[in-house]
C-alpha cells in the first residue's frame, strides 16, 4: 500500500492526518495509486506524502521478515548499537525515534552514550570493539560530534559492513559510481527516493533540482536521482537565479536547512516536492514556544506542488525507516555469510620426483597469507591474532558464535598399527589425507596435529610436520617456537615447582603466626582472602571469609600444607633433550639454609599442564584443573593441590593466550590446527580438546542445510593399542565427541617385522627383505593389523585402512594386505601414495574415508574400553585383556600401595591408562605380530588429577630423552636469506 493524503488545511503535531479515504487521484501525467485523503482534499491542488505511514509499513514489513528469517536462523536477531557523544537535545530526540522504530520493527537496539570530551582515539577504539563484535550488525554515529573530532574519520572507521548509515568512503564512493554497489544507501536520500515511488514518480528523463550540497542529504541524493536517469541539477541557498532554476524543476528536493526558504512562486506547477528541512522557527502558541517548519513555505507551496511531504511527518519518519531497513539487510547479509558452506581454495602444487627434502618442498611452496585461510574458515577478523604471515591463534569465540547453528563435521581418526622404530606415517597421512579431501573431492577439512616438541626436532626423531608431499608449511616455522606454546607451558609448570619448594621452606622457618600473617597480609588496614584461599578454606571446611576471624586452630590448619618432600611429583621442566637433568639436588645455595631435596626435570610435553591444555574445554575448564594438579601429599597422606599453594590462577593466567589453538596449512593450502603436545608415552598423545570443537564447527554445516558435511582429521600417538585407546578412554569422555571413522595406516614395511623380519633401526640401512618382495612375510605380520581393527571397531566405530605406500611396496604385497584387512572386518583398505604425489595420492583413501564416515549413524554417544566405576585394578585388567590380548597384570608393591592411596584420596573413579613400549602390543618390544598369554608388570601408578587421569608405568619411561652422538641441530644452519636449513 502506498501512502499519499490531499492537504486537509492544518497537519497534527505528529506529521498525520485526521481522516482519509480512499481515491484514484491522476494529476497531470502521473498516475497515483490508491491513497488515503481528507475529506476536505477538494480544496487544495497539492498533495500530502505522508512518509509517517510509510515508514510505519517498512517496520511492520521488517518486524514480519523477522519472525520469517527465524525459521531458517532460529538466533536470527538484527542488532543495531547507536553512538552518541554528548547530550544535544536534539540529538537525543533523534536517537529516541531510532530506538523507538528499532523496538517497534523487532530490532535490538542498544545506545552507548559518551562524555562530550571524550578523546577521539578513544572513541576509536570504541567503534573498533563494536566492529569486531559479530553480534552487532549495525554501528550508527549520531551526528554531529563535539569540534574536536573528526567526523570523517570517525564515520569511516565504522566497518563498511555495518556502516547502516551508508557513510564510509566505500559506500559513498561506489554510489557516486554509474552502476555502483554500494552495501547501504544513505537513510534519509533512500526515504526521499522511497516517497517518490511511493508517489508513483517516474523520475526517467524529469528535471530534479537539488538544493544542498552535504555528503548527508545533498550529494547522495543527486546520486540516486541520477540513477534514475533523471537530469540533476545541483543548487544550494547561494546559487544565482535560483527561482528560475526551480521553475523548471519537474522535482524538488530541499535540503538546505533555511526555514520556509523555497517558496510557492519558485516552483513548477504541478512539481513533486520533497522537503527534508528541519528547522525551528518561533511561535507563541506552542508549549515549547517554537514549531518545526522545513526548508519549504508549506502554505504557498500546496497551492502549486502537485505532490510535496509535509514537515514533520514526511521525510522524517522515513530516514529512520530506511536505518532499520539497512539494519536487517546488515544482518540478513551476515546470516547468510555465516550459513554458506567453507570453501578451501587448494593451492597449485608441483610434485618432483625425485621427492626433494622434507625442507625444500616447504620451501617451495608460496604459502597462503594466514588472514586467508581463516576467511575461507568463516572466522571473523577480530577472532585471530596473527603471529607474522602463516600463523595465527584463533580465539576460543568461534565456538562460541557457532555453536547453536553449526552442525558439527565428520570427526576422522587417523591411527596406527604396531609400529617400527622409523614411524610409519600417521602424520604424513593425516596431512596427505586431509589434502586430498580439501584439494580434491572438495569437502571441507581440517587438520588437527600436535605441536612438536624442540627435544626430538634437535635430537634423533626430527620433526612432526608431517612430510614429502604431505605436511604442514612453513616447516621450520612449525618444528621452532610457532607461537610459544610450549614456553607458556614450561612457564606455568615452573612456577608451579617453584611455588612448591618455596611454601616447604618457608613452613620450615616459620611459626604458624608469622607464615598466616605473611600468607595473608595487610594492605591499607585490611586483610583479604584470595579465591585460592577461600577454596582451600572451603576443602578445611572453615567456613569463614574475615582472615581476622580465624582462630589459632584454625590457623595452622589454614597456613600449614604440611607436604611430606618424598611425595612431590612436580618437577621442573624445559623444552630440550638434556639426559643431566634427570636427576638433580636443588637448594644448595647458601641463603636455602640447608633444605635440598633431589628432583629432576621433564621435557615440557610431558608436563601435566600440558595435558590439562589439551583436555580442557575452555579457558574457564583449563583454571579449574589447574588448581586440582595434586602436587603431593601431606604427612598425613592428604593430597595437596595447586590451589592448596594458591597458584591455579596464575598457571591459568600464563596460559590465557596458549590455550587458543594454531591456524597453519598444508602444502595445499589446507587448514590445520596445531594445538597442545602431550607426551605419547605417559598421556594421550594427541591435540587439544579446544582445536577439535572449534575445528568440526568450522568444518561443518549450518543446521538445517543439505550443504556437504566437511572433516575433521586427527591423529593419536603410536600404535591404536596405545594412542587410540586412550584417545577413546580419556579424550573422549573429556570431549564427548566419538570418530566417524578410524583411519588405521598399515605399511608393508612394519607388517614385514611382525611377520618375522629383523629389526630394523633409525639411521642404519634396511635389511633386504624389507625392499624386496615376500607376501608370506607380509601375511604373517598382518595378524597385528588384524588385532588392531578388532581393537578400534570393539569402540563402535568403523576402521579403513590406510596402506602408506613406499617405492619397494610391490602389488602382491599391497593386494595381501588389502584382501586380509577386509577379512579382519575393517570397511576397506586402500593404498596410498600421500608422500611423494600429495593430495592426488590419496584421492582413493579419502573417497572411502568419505563413504565410510557419511554411512554411519551420526553423532553417536561413544563407546567406552571400561566403566569409571570400576576399580583401578579392574580397568587395567580390562585394557590388558582387550586391548594387549594379555592374560591380565602384576602389581609391584610401590603401586599397589599407590592405588590404595588415590582410593582414599577420591581419585579411584578416573581414566587410566598404561605407559609401555610402542613396539610391540605387550610390555616387551622384543615381541612382536600378536603376543599371547602375557602378564603385563606394573611398577608404578601415577596421579594426573588435573588432566583427570592416571598412569601405570609398565617400564622404565624417561620423561626427559638423551641427544644422540650426532643430533639433528648439527645439520641446522641459517643461510645468507635468514632461511633456516638442515630441519628433517
């Protein structure tokens, strides 16, 4: 319905008329639609566009398209924030109407107001929050602002996205453009243009005289009418011979801000007139004492204009419909950015053969900038912080933003069969899948790795980034430092050790009275209880919050942890294979009065706060297991936590920005996450918790869509015996995510020494069986793969098996294993050739990757190895028995009395799993294929209360390794270009 009424003598306060009725009305050669008259129209000539019943129309529409789009984006909720520096009255009575209309049409509305003399930079920053905030969609500056900010600069600093008052340069720039795209148009021009086709004006070829020009009204105004293909005459209150110019003016637009300055004799007769004056003139018959009036003399006008808006009521009421019709167009267009599939655009990659150094392809390869694979994600601006051109973090607000819309993607493990010594390439397929599934079948993808610790990238393994044609880029950005991860790690787990030794000697010095005065000290006459104390208060069940309070009692209870030094399992921790450290005495100076204790240190991986970043859900999670790290026991075998030192804030304080996950990419251009590290051997040797959730939100779909589920690809440490297991048991109860699909690599190689071949060793030459065909070894060895499909499909979950293929694989052998894999129950077994052609080589493994992973039921609960129930005893059976094909366990003393203790601590209900040889599925690397009827020895059962696991050591684990005689830093070199050479 359009909305024009004939002049009825004199308008209401609010801009309406009193009465109307309905009428086809033609007045020279145009045509009006129905509208809504005056009874008493008959006795004036022009007639009254009343934008206030248009406007009213655009808010119903808008409030229905609302209620419509919540169909498809059940959160979908339009959100404009208004600005406003200083209190102008009638700045506030504009910012009312806006929030009015905002209400009225549906749309959240929200006013920031700010002090007159507020700094610009600050107002900057301001809007820069706002900009990066997904949940506002629409930012409005309410002009104008005080002298001492620029408003050109400040306008433009709006996001052009958000910009719904069509301010910034690319908006008015592309709509001064023939054929521009601007993404708003100007709110008062658009409600001029908005009332002259309700006005049913054909603008094709009329003289339109604008009067004004401001970059507000005046300029985009003649920019639109010239859209039109009307002839626009720019004017202003000092134009020459003005009145003859409006003489021919088939349309006028006033925006010169001069009260009743156009007047009737200037104009055309029969001229549409569209007054955007808003102006103040006297009048002793008001309340106020002044009446609005606009740039036009109404009263002379009417009698000439065939068509003209009052004032108020007629271009007012519409520029504020027109912002909360930008407002729903900002967030439709962020809806719809955010519901559209992920698409990776792969890079162009050459494979040479022969396959050059794992550093020399990552050198070859131009690298997408990092700004470009998180755009690709979906990932807003403000959700990563870059750390140079190819990494970035990404914050944890992703999901955050994602969650109730997104579907989650296809979750794929890929895992591994007994290995050899030499690795048998779980990475490289993990990156060489995830290539093929992004580059090739172009489905979504993301792989998530660990990040590699410096010890092996120095010392003999080299490392982690996969390789040949399959790995993540830059190498050496990868393999050293990436975004100091692992120093925050070492850090707060140092802190920790330190704080530990420290509260003993100070409780050893000390009486009761001095350790709780300094414990809790006066600051300006009052004492107060931090949250770390008040949880230990709360754990003493001393229900006091007033340290004045505190009897002498409870005192001592509060201020004494008491902790026995053979207890603490604490120790410090670096980043480097340095076999001395070991075992070490500290406390020898002098000024340590005498207390030494022998402890050692860890490489970092092996940290339980390394393993708390990787299970911990969010930052909020991460602070709660930090302050449950049992760092020993008292003298009277009560455990003692790091919140019980006060320290869980500041671990998670050192760990805020570590805990948002690593953007990298594949040679391909592929996304990856690389998060956490836990050390394999005694944790769950695989990513983080966080980089999972994000990754398969990222990778997934919008709800209610048939766009094509991405991946998300994994891996676990060593063999599935091992990493699998505990990626089932501990992780995913952490997550409560379940594979789709279990991905198992197999090469002929490692098949060959479970069928009976020689060992093999790192850095000597393969014994000639293992580059020559024999199938008969092949067969035998593929007992051990079978063991292990049985092992992952016993978690509810199907296994296709990855062959990674080497250049002495030959078909027989290849065929073997495929034929016997099928018959073991896995879903298929296919050959792949990652390593030397990259993603085109495993085109085959990630179709059935695909196929398999999309045919089973999704979203499933997983499936677990034992019930938490159980006893310790009881679970460490079980994992022998199924997993190990044992005939159970043998406790030493040590852990039988170890057990006992974490009983009657109240940890006897966690996960545990069992630190052994990766070379073999029992105990014993010397025995390989499928060891049967084995006891597997238990020595000693360790506490990762914070991580919310334990750990049986079946053999002697070292938790910080030995450089070899010759290391992998001695090859390492930085050439003329900076470049860093000799990583493997």
């Amino acid at each position: 319905m359009s909305f024009i009424a004939k002049a009825s003598g004199q308008l209401s306060r609010s801009g309406q008329i009193g009465c109307y009725s309905r009428n086809l009305v033609i007045f020279k050669s145009v045509t009006l639609s129905p509208r809504f008259f005056s009874s008493s129209y008959q006795k004036l000539s022009a007639t009254v566009l009343s934008g206030t019943k248009i406007a009213k129309k655009i808010c119903q529409d808008s409030y229905r398209i609302i209620q419509e789009r919540r169909n498809d984006f059940p959160n979908f909720q339009p959100s404009l924030t208004i600005i406003q520096v200083g209190d102008r009255k009638d700045s506030s009575a504009y910012v009312r109407m806006k929030l009015k209309a905002s209400f009225e049409s549906g749309i959240k509305c929200e006013v920031i107001k700010l002090s007159e003399n507020i700094p610009e930079h600050t107002l900057l920053n301001k809007i820069e929050e706002l900009n990066n905030d997904i949940t506002v969609h629409g930012v409005l500056i309410q002009l104008p602002l005080p002298r001492h900010i620029d408003e050109v600069k400040i306008t433009n600093a709006v996001l052009t996205e958000k910009d719904v008052d069509g301010f910034d340069r690319y908006n008015v720039g592309e709509l001064s453009k023939r054929g521009g795209t601007p993404l708003f148009l100007p709110c008062t021009p658009n409600g001029c243009m908005k009332l002259l086709e309700e006005a049913d004006i054909d603008l094709k070829g009329k003289n339109a005289v604008v009067i004004g020009r401001s970059d507000i009204v005046g300029t985009p105004v003649a920019a639109l009418l010239r859209n039109k293909d009307a002839t626009v005459t720019i004017t202003h209150r000092y134009t020459v011979n003005l009145p003859e110019i409006l003489k021919n003016a088939d349309i006028v637009v006033s925006a010169c801000g001069v009260a009743n300055f156009v007047k009737g004799e200037w104009l055309k007769k029969g001229a549409t007139v569209i007054d955007v004056g808003i102006n103040y003139i006297p009048d002793a018959t008001k309340k106020s004492g002044h009446r609005l009036v606009g740039d036009v003399d109404f009263e002379s006008a009417k009698e000439i204009a065939g068509v003209i808006t009052p004032v108020p009521g007629g271009v007012g009421p519409m520029t504020v419909a027109m912002l909360v019709k930008n407002v729903l167009i900002a967030a439709e267009r962020s809806y719809t950015k955010q519901a559209e599939p992920v698409k990776i655009n792969p890079l162009p990659l050459e494979c040479l053969d022969p396959v050059p150094s794992d550093i020399d392809i990552s050198r070859a390869q131009a690298p997408k900038h990092i700004t470009e694979i998180a755009q690709e994600l979906g990932i807003q601006d403000s959700e990563i912080e870059q750390y140079g051109h190819y990494k970035a973090k990404v914050s944890l607000n992703v999901y955050n933003r994602l969650e109730s819309n997104r579907d989650n993607a296809y979750y794929i493990l890929v895992a591994g069969i007994t290995p050899t010594p030499l690795g048998e390439g779980k990475s490289t397929t993990t990156m060489g899948l995830s290539q093929a599934l992004n580059s090739h079948l172009g489905y979504p993808a993301i792989a998530n790795v660990r990040q590699p610790s410096m010890g092996p990238t120095f010392g003999i393994k080299g490392g982690a980034a996969g390789g040949g044609y399959a790995q993540v880029i830059p190498m050496d950005e990868f393999n050293m430092h990436l975004t100091g991860d692992i120093h925050a790690i070492g850090a707060a787990n140092n802190l920790l050790a330190a704080a530990v030794d420290t509260r003993m000697f100070h409780e050893a010095t000390q009486t009761d009275k001095n350790l709780y005065k300094r414990l809790v000290p006066s600051k300006k006459g009052k004492r107060v209880f931090t949250h770390s104390m008040l949880k230990r208060l709360e754990k003493l069940g001393i229900d006091k919050t007033d340290p004045d309070s505190l009897t002498e009692e409870e005192i001592a209870k509060f201020a004494r942890l008491d902790l026995d030094p053979e207890s603490i399992n604490v120790k410090r921790v670096v980043d480097v294979n340095d076999r001395f450290l070991r075992q070490i005495t500290i406390g020898q100076a002098p000024t340590e009065k005498g207390f030494t204790r022998k402890t050692g240190f860890d490489i970092t991986v092996a940290s339980e706060v390394m393993a708390i970043m990787a299970l911990s859900k969010d930052l909020k999670d991460l602070r709660e297991r930090s302050g449950k790290i049992v760092v020993g026991s008292s003298r009277n075998g009560v455990a003692i936590t790091a919140e019980d030192i006060g320290c869980g804030g500041a671990i998670a304080a050192l760990l805020k920005d570590a805990i948002k996950p690593n953007l990298m990419q594949t040679l391909e251009g592929s996304p990856v996450f690389v998060h956490a590290g836990p050390f394999a051997n005694i944790s769950i040797g695989a990513s983080s918790v966080i980089a999972d959730k994000l990754a398969l939100k990222l990778a997934g779909r919008t709800k209610g869509t048939n766009s094509p589920r991405g991946f998300v690809v994994t891996e676990a440490g060593f063999d599935f015996t091992m990493g699998g297991e505990r990626f089932f048991n501990i992780k995913c109860r952490a997550s409560g995510f379940r594979p789709d699909t279990v991905v198992l690599v197999a090469t002929v190689r490692a098949l060959k020494l479970h069928g009976g071949a020689p060992d093999v060793k790192p850095g000597q030459q393969l014994p000639p069986v293992y580059t020559e065909e024999n199938v008969e070894l092949v067969k035998k060895g593929c007992a051990n793969l079978a063991k292990q499909i049985a092992n992952a499909k016993s978690y509810g979950v199907p296994v296709v098996v990855a062959i990674n293929q080497f250049q002495t694989d030959t078909v027989a052998e290849i065929e073997a294993i495929k034929k016997l894999a099928i018959e073991a129950g896995a879903s298929d077994a296919v050959a792949s050739n990652h390593w030397a052609k990259g993603g085109e080589g495993a085109i085959d493994l990630a179709r059935s990757v695909a196929n398999t992973a999309s045919t089973q039921p999704f979203n499933q609960n997983p499936e677990f190895l034992y019930d938490l129930n159980g006893s310790l005893e009881e679970k460490l059976e079980t994992i022998v028995r199924k997993m190990y094909g044992g005939r159970g366990i043998e406790l030493s003393q040590l852990a039988k009395d170890q057990i006992l203790k974490y009983k009657n601590q109240g940890f006897g209900h966690l996960p545990v799993c069992i630190a052994k040889t990766q070379y073999s599925l029992s105990h014993d690397p010397k025995l390989k294929g499928v060891p049967t009827d084995f006891v597997v020895p238990i020595r000693e059962v360790r506490l990762s209360a914070g991580a919310g696991y334990l750990y049986a050591l079946a053999a002697e684990i070292m938790t910080i390794p030995g450089l070899p005689t010759h290391s992998g830093f001695m090859n390492v070199e930085v050439n003329d270009k900076e470049e860093i050479e000799g990583l493997f």
